[in-house]
C-alpha cells in the first residue's frame, strides 16, 4: 500500500474506489484530518489531505509529524506527495509538472525531527532528500501515459502563508532554486528520518513573484483554473506510477 499526500487543489482523490476513512492518532497529535483508504488503478492506497479536507490548515499549521507517523503506523511502501509551487526558472511556467531532485529549507518555528530530548540523536543522510526509485517511478509513468514532466528542479520550501515579494525570489533564484513552494519541509526529512520512500510531484500553477505574468502581481483569479487541469494530469500520472508497481 502507497500513501499518497495531497496539497492545495487535492483535497479529496475523487478516482479512489470504495473510499473508507479512518481516524488515526499520534504520539504527535492528530493529522490533518482523516485518513481515506481505497483502490487506485487497482492498487490499494491511502490519502491524506496535508491541509484538510475544507483546506483550513496553514502551511506553517500543518502537523506534519503526526502525518508522517500515522503513514508510518499503516506501513506504506511509500509516499507521493502532491504540491502546488510557483515557477522561478524560465521554462517551468504554470502547467508544467516537476519532479524535483534537491530542497533549500527556509522555514522556521517547525516541529522538524522526531529527534527530541531524551531520545538517541539520530543525524539522517540526506544528501539526496527525494527517494530515486519514487521518483524514477513517476518519471517512467508520465511517459508511458504521454505526459510531459521535468526531471529535476530545486525547490524552495518557505514559511507562508503569505507568497513571497520580487527580491525574495531573486534571492531563491541566487540561492539556485527553480520552485517555490510552503509544504516541502520538514514533510520529506520526518520521512526520511522514519525510514519512508518519498517523492514530490509538483504542480506550477503560477510564475513566481516578479517573474513572467507575476511580474507586478499575482493574478490570484487565474491559479484555480490552472490547478484543476493540471492536477487532472498529475493523478493521470499518479495511477500510472501505481499500475507500474510489481
């Protein structure tokens, strides 16, 4: 069993079949809401809504321990998690779907290690912060299943909730990072540290502040209608990452 994590624009994975939820808790706390169990492209899953089902949870809110424990506690094989980012590089314009290979950590004030006093410091390796096999994965989906998907990118992980100005992201861009986004971290060092294949598959919805369209504003209006068809694509490539699974 896969666990799939869902962001902004995937509250709710509608081509599960036979969905069933289940209320799981934590040593850390509840998750961000129900877990939904189901069958995807004949393989059988677990969602999670990162935000919530109503999208009421802030990035910076986000228990993301409790999350990646209870995915832990069902002993899935792996994780996909689905993000909504901006686009800093030229070429990753709203609608272009990544699989980023590295992460820049800007946040702050997050419960980041499950690593706390009175237990065994445990330093991970994470030098390669994405699972190579989750990523080769949906890479090799998306061209069975025709869909254009970027292998690599950096992606920035900031505090939100707000989005970032124009200097900021020049100061990503200096920094080497092609995406911007507010879920990355500390999601995909819990898994690490548990020991959890994870991979991202990101969704640009929108050029980055300064950038492109974004260049004076951010047109807000515009992102929803992005998200809807590109997130469309992505569980394309999601059920196929599935179906590729011995």
């Amino acid at each position: 069993m896969f666990g799939i994590i869902g962001g902004s624009g995937l509250a709710k994975l509608s081509a599960l079949e036979a969905p069933r939820r289940q209320v799981l808790r934590t040593p850390y706390g509840e998750p961000s809401g129900a877990l939904t169990f189901g069958t995807l492209a004949g393989r059988e899953v677990v969602f999670l809504a990162r935000h919530g089902y109503g999208h009421t949870i802030a990035p910076h809110e986000i228990n993301y321990r409790a999350n990646i424990w209870a995915l832990k506690q069902l002993q899935v094989e792996g994780i996909f998690a689905l993000a909504s980012v901006g686009g800093i590089r030229d070429d990753l314009g709203p609608g272009t779907l990544v699989v980023p290979d590295q992460i820049i950590d800007y946040t702050y004030s997050r419960d980041s290690t499950f690593c706390e006093a009175g237990s065994a410091v445990t330093h991970v390796d994470f030098t390669q912060p994405y699972s190579m096999s989750l990523r080769g994965r949906l890479l090799g989906a998306a061209a069975a299943v025709n869909e254009a998907l970027a292998d690599g990118g950096v992606y920035a992980c900031t505090q939100g909730p707000r989005l970032e100005t124009a200097a900021e992201i020049d100061r990503l861009q200096r920094d080497g990072a092609d995406l911007v986004g507010m879920t990355g971290m500390p999601e995909a060092v819990l898994a690490r540290e548990l020991e959890l294949e994870y991979a991202s598959l990101a969704v640009v919805v929108n050029h980055a502040a300064g950038r492109g369209r974004s260049r004076e504003r951010i047109q807000m209006s515009e992102l929803e209608e992005v998200l809807g068809k590109t997130m469309v694509r992505a569980v394309r490539i999601l059920e196929a990452s599935l179906r590729s699974v011995a």
